[in-house]
C-alpha cells in the first residue's frame, strides 16, 4: 500500500499542478484570443474542457512519473528521458488534436493553444534543469579533481 501511496501522491500533486495551470491558461489565451480577433469571450469554462483537461494532466502526469522518475528508466540520463517524454507527450497531443476537432466547437482552438503553452513551458522547465544538472555535474567533477589532487 505505502508502494502505491509513494506512487500516486506525486502523479496526483503534479496532475493538479497542471489542471491549475491549463485553466488559468485558457482564461489568459481566451481574453486574449477575443482581444485579438475582436470576438467576444464568455469566460465560463466549458464543463466538456474540465473533463477533457483532467484526463489529460492525469495522462501526462503518468507520463511523467514513468519516464522521468527514477522508478523505471533509471540508467537513462535525464536528458534522453525528456526527449522520451516530450515524443510521447506530441502522440499524445496530436491524439487529442484529432479528437478534440472531431467535435467542432468554437473553444477548440483556445484549447489548443492553451495545452500548447503548456507543454512549451514544460520543455522549457526541462531544458533549463538538464543545463543546471550538467552545469552542476562539471562543477561537483571540477572539485572531485581538486580533492584529489590534494590528497594524493
């Protein structure tokens, strides 16, 4: 059970996270979306994109846990695993790219773009860690080389 618990919390945080995000997104594309077509913007969120925001960051939370945690490819560096993710990630939204135009609605394309800031904004995230990671590595094998120098 405490298996399942270390599993499903960061799955669950990361997922609400991003449910948070995309709705705050949609409203931010949507009032922007109307400023510049010019068309007007209800600002009450489609019950039918709730639904469909949920499935998604829970997908990609998933996603997320099981490529980029430590539980299953953990030989892999960081870097080869955001690639990983991030092909993934594009089945995924080009999967719910078909489906959601499938259903015409005018909200569809603030979907869209919302999702796909998202998902910029994630890559970005991963991009700047996997510099951080590397920068850091070098400086911790910089000091290892001067320990032992110093020590010999």
């Amino acid at each position: 059970m405490r298996k399942l618990v270390n599993f499903v919390t960061p799955v669950k945080a990361f997922a609400g996270m991003m449910f948070a995000g995309l709705i705050i997104l949609y409203m931010v594309t949507g009032t922007a979306y109307a400023a510049i077509t010019g068309a007007a913007f209800d600002y009450s969120v489609p019950f039918v994109f709730i639904l469909q925001g949920l499935v998604l960051t829970m997908i990609i939370a998933l996603l997320r846990e099981l490529i980029l945690g430590d539980r299953i490819i953990k030989s892999w560096r960081f870097f080869r695993r955001v690639i990983v993710f991030g092909i993934s990630l594009m089945v995924l939204l080009a999967v719910c790219f078909l489906v959601v135009f499938a259903i015409p609605s005018n909200w569809a394309y603030l979907w869209l773009i919302a999702v796909g800031v998202l998902m910029l904004g994630m890559i970005v995230i991963f991009g700047i860690s996997e510099i951080y990671y590397q920068k850091t590595g070098d400086w911790y094998t910089e000091m290892l080389g001067i320990y032992k120098e110093k020590h010999k």
